[in-house]
C-alpha cells in the first residue's frame, strides 16, 4: 500500500509539470493550500468566474495526462 502511495505522488508530480504555471498554481492553492476559490481570485487577482474555468481545464488536462498512462 506504501509503494502505491509513492508511486501516485510521483505520477501527480509529473502529471503537475504538464500544467500551464497559472493552472498548477490554482491546483496548488485550492488543493493544497485549501482556499476557496474567492481567496485564489484575490490572491492571482482575477475574477472567481476565471479562477473556475483554470481549475476546470487544470483538472481536465490532469485526467487526460493519467488516462494516456494507465
């Protein structure tokens, strides 16, 4: 179960660098980080409308990239 762990981290990781900066920093702040999406907004300061579509397209692209390695 450890190895399998490690192993999903690592696959994360690389799935990440294929993420635009922008997109892998909106994964980071509300994955990681855990702000909502209003806080993400200010900090990058764009609207929250925009701060969606990054996370949407972020998660989309992640999911391609893992679907192609299984």
């Amino acid at each position: 179960e450890e190895v399998n762990e490690v192993e999903l981290r690592e696959l994360l990781k690389k799935a990440l660098t294929e993420l635009s900066e922008r997109e892998a920093l909106v994964i980071q702040l509300y994955y990681v980080e855990e702000l909502n999406v209003y806080e993400i907004a200010e900090v990058l300061e764009i609207t929250t409308g925009r701060v969606s579509q990054i996370k949407k397209s972020a998660i989309s692209r992640l999911r391609e990239f893992i679907q192609k390695i299984d």
